[in-house]
C-alpha cells in the first residue's frame, strides 16, 4: 500500500511539473512586462505539486476507503491553495512598488 502511493505521489509530482509552464512560455509578451521573481515560480511549482498530491492522495483515500487518507488529502489541497494565494499577494504587492 505505502509502496502503491509513493509511486501514486511520484507520479503526480511529475504530471504537476509537466503541466507548470515552461520557460518559453514565461517569456511571451505580456510577461516581459513584470516578470515573475524566480522565487515566486518556485513557490508556484511547490503549490502545484502539493495539489496534485493531495488530489492523488484524496483519490486512493476514496478507492481504498480509508477516510484518513482522503481527509489529509483535501488538507494538502487546502494548503496548497493557501500557498497559491499567498503568491497571488506577493506578485500584487510586487506590481504595486
């Protein structure tokens, strides 16, 4: 079972990566204007991930039946949107200086 969700979570690690936009994309027209800090795109990455895992992890909860594994990962999404936000407010702030 654990050997199950260690590849289960490796795998959406690697779909979250795959789906973050690349660096060309980065470098279209609308963000040369302000582009984004690289510490930004990094927390960006980490919050993308931690969706995916916890969307993985939520689903193998709900296929097995264990409720714990489900509840923690609906809290990893809570938590991945919260970091999300957060970077939301850090590039605002960016802009605004």
């Amino acid at each position: 079972m654990k050997a199950l969700f260690s590849t289960l979570s490796a795998f959406a690690l690697l779909i979250a990566l795959w789906l973050t936009p690349s660096a060309a994309m980065a470098l279209s027209a609308d963000t040369l204007a302000a582009p984004l800090p690289l510490a930004t795109l990094g927390q960006d990455i980490k919050a993308t991930s931690k969706d995916a895992e916890g969307k993985m992890q939520a689903a193998l909860g709900e296929l097995t039946g264990d409720a714990g594994m489900k509840i923690k990962g609906e809290v990893k999404q809570g938590q991945a949107a919260a970091m999300g936000a957060g970077n939301d407010i850090k590039r605002a702030a960016e802009r605004m200086r």
